[in-house]
C-alpha cells in the first residue's frame, strides 16, 4: 500500500498591499532612532500598541525612552523558542500581534550562536569549542548552521502570518568588485553583520532599508594645517541603494524613492506611506499616483548628473525601434560568431589572471589602455589583443 506524498498546489498569488503583510530589515547609524520608529510604525498603522511587539535581545535595551511601546526582553535561546511558540498558538487568545521586531540584529544572532555552539559541543563530545567560528569543525561551518537555524525560526513565524522585523546597526565595509582592475576597492555603509548573517538577512526579509546621517564638510586652512568642520547635516532614511548605501527590497521598479529626509519627530506616516503605496504600485489593476518624495538631495549638481543620465537611457531606447529584429539577427548567429564570442571570454579572464601577478608598471600601462577600468568581453577586441599582449 503506497503513501499518497501531499504538496501545497499552485495558486495565483496576487502581490501584498500593506505594511502588516511584508516583512523589514531596519538599519542604520546609532541612535538614528531606528527602535522610535518601530514603535511609532505601530501606532500609526493600527492606533494600538498591543499590535505590534518590540523584543529587545541579549544586551540590547533600548525601550526606556519610549512611550506605550509592547516590549519584551529575551536572553537565551530557549526563551526565544518559548516566545515563538506563544506567539504562534496564543494568537487570537492572549494577545492579537501581527508584527513583531528584534532589536538588536547583532544580539539576536549571539543568542543562536549559543545554540549553535551547545549543539556543536553535543554531537562532537571530544571537541569542545566556545566560539561560533571553531563550532562544527570550524570554516565558517558554525556561522552557516546559526543562519539557518534563524531563517528557520523566522519562517515559521512568517507561515503562521506574524510578519518579522529586525534592527540591526551599520558598519563601512570595503567591497571589491570582481569584474575590476581596482584591487583596492571602495567603502560602502551596509549592515554591521558579517557574510552569512546578512545573506540570511537578505532571504528573509522584504525590504531592506538603512538609516545614516549625511554631513556636508568645509575644510578651513590655518597657517600650515586643514581643518574640516561639520558645515550641515541631514538625516537620510535610503530606500535603495546606491554606490555608499546599502539598501532595497522587492518593491516595483522605482516606485519608492532613492531616500527621505528624516526632518519630522514622526516619520512613521510618511514611511508607510511610502511602503503601501510601492506595494499598491505592483498591482496591475490598481491605479496609483506615487508623489514624488519632496526628500532630495541638496546637491543640485548631483541631480543634474541623474537628470541627464536618464535623458540619455530614453533616447537610446527611443533608437531601439522594433526589439523583434534585434533578437531576430542574435538568433541568426553564425557558429563562427558565437566561437569567437567564447574566444573573447576566455582572453578577458586570461588578462584578468595576468594581471594580478603583472608588475605596477605593467599595470599603470594596462589601466591606462581603459576608458573605466574594466575589462569586458564587449570592448574593443584590438585594445584587448593589445593588453593580451602587453600583460603575455
């Protein structure tokens, strides 16, 4: 007699219209006013506290300072499993929440890298280890069994439709971009979690924004020294990210803008504004005039540069007259075309090799052969023979 395997049949899903319906990743400077927010959001999408819950984790209290606010305070692991569980089967009964934030992301993952840790220490008696990176026989083996034992935790949170938040901090990190010849990088303000912990962060959560405070420097020049003074500031709250800020989430196009200007001592109206209206944005049948943010940079030339930049993208798609063509002469390819094509892949990663272990005058000469500094199989095959040859 076999067993019948049941499975959850596909459905047309149609996109969520409101704030209690998604869930967020909320970061940003210290004492940005991340948590205030949180608890503000509440009261203004449901006119009650007891809606949402602040659970404040390990060494994290922030809730002293603030008014009717639902908050919690948990320490261990298994206070958090205790938590889900009435959460889960209270709802309804004891208590009627639908969102619920962690505060603080760091102190969060320090309670289930305990876990982690007590279970390594089980199920190995003979290694005993106390740090997180030494747990399951170490390389990075612990920090991937926590992030998975989280996302797991948030997902049931999530399928019994009790929508997780986080607050987590900020930290500047150097990004390398792998298609580029610039071994030193740049800096970019993003979570202060580490790699495994983000990309959990990063499937868990819908949208992912990031709170800092952008400050405009004078120098002043005295004698033989340069002083920079503090000349304005201004606190951003980003919704998507840019080339120093680290934020975005799953919400339709441009239909949320770049940043707002936190200049309010309540911007829970504006943010949910923002959210619902994006959300509403990609429904096809719903018709939604999003107001252009009155949050913009200061900077006029900076706006100039972004204005022009998408007047040049319209009149390139304005020469692109019938796409039909286009992807008509790419299927009719000839094999020697696409040979070459290869060819040109497997130069560009072969100069790419060279170039690492080229001497600094090798590399000064290759740079300067590059309009932006990347090597691409859709730049021009005699200045990439050149450098082949050069770095040979």
């Amino acid at each position: 007699m076999s067993t019948e395997i049941s499975f959850q049949k596909p459905v047309i899903q149609r996109s969520k219209l409101y704030i209690d319906e998604i869930t967020g990743f909320i970061m940003g400077v210290r004492k940005f006013g991340k948590t205030t927010l949180w608890a503000d959001i509440i009261k203004e999408k449901f006119k009650d506290p007891s809606k949402g819950l602040l659970v404040s984790c390990g060494l994290e209290h922030g809730t002293n300072m603030i008014d009717n606010i639902n908050t919690t305070h948990i320490n261990t692991y298994k206070q958090m499993v205790a938590l889900k569980k009435w959460l889960i089967s209270e709802k309804g009964n004891e208590h009627d929440i639908s969102m619920v934030c962690f505060d603080s992301a760091e102190e969060f993952f320090s309670i289930f890298e305990t876990e982690i840790i007590r279970r390594s220490n089980a199920e190995n008696p003979t290694k005993q280890v106390k740090s997180i990176k030494a747990a399951y026989s170490g390389f990075t083996n612990g920090e991937k069994e926590c992030a998975k034992l989280v996302k797991q935790f948030l997902n049931d949170l999530y399928s019994n439709k009790i929508m997780p938040w986080m607050i987590g901090h900020t930290k500047l990190k150097s990004i390398k971009d792998k298609a580029s010849l610039d071994e030193e990088g740049f800096q970019k303000l993003g979570s202060a979690l580490i790699s495994d912990y983000e990309s959990a962060v990063a499937d868990c959560f819908d949208i992912v924004v990031t709170g800092l405070v952008d400050r405009e420097v004078q120098e002043v020049k005295k004698d033989d020294t340069v002083k920079r003074y503090i000349k304005e500031s201004e606190r951003r709250m980003y919704f998507r990210g840019n080339e120093i800020v680290d934020a975005g989430g799953r919400l339709k196009d441009l239909s949320v803008p770049e940043f707002i200007v936190f200049d309010k001592p309540n911007m829970a109206k504006d943010f949910v504004s923002i959210i619902e209206d994006a959300l509403k944005a990609g429904r096809n049948d719903i018709d939604v005039n999003i107001e252009k943010s009155k949050s913009t940079t200061k900077k006029e030339e900076t706006k100039t540069i972004k204005e022009e930049s998408v007047i040049e993208e319209v009149k390139i798609d304005e020469r692109i007259e019938d796409i039909g063509d286009v992807m008509e002469e790419f299927n009719e390819l000839e094999d020697d075309e696409l040979e070459e094509k290869l060819s040109i892949e497997e130069m560009v990663e072969e100069c790419r090799k060279m170039f690492k272990s080229a001497t600094p005058d090798i590399k000064k000469i290759v740079k300067s052969k590059l309009a932006n500094g990347k090597l691409s199989v859709d730049m021009d095959i005699d200045i990439l023979n050149e450098i082949y040859n050069i770095l040979k």
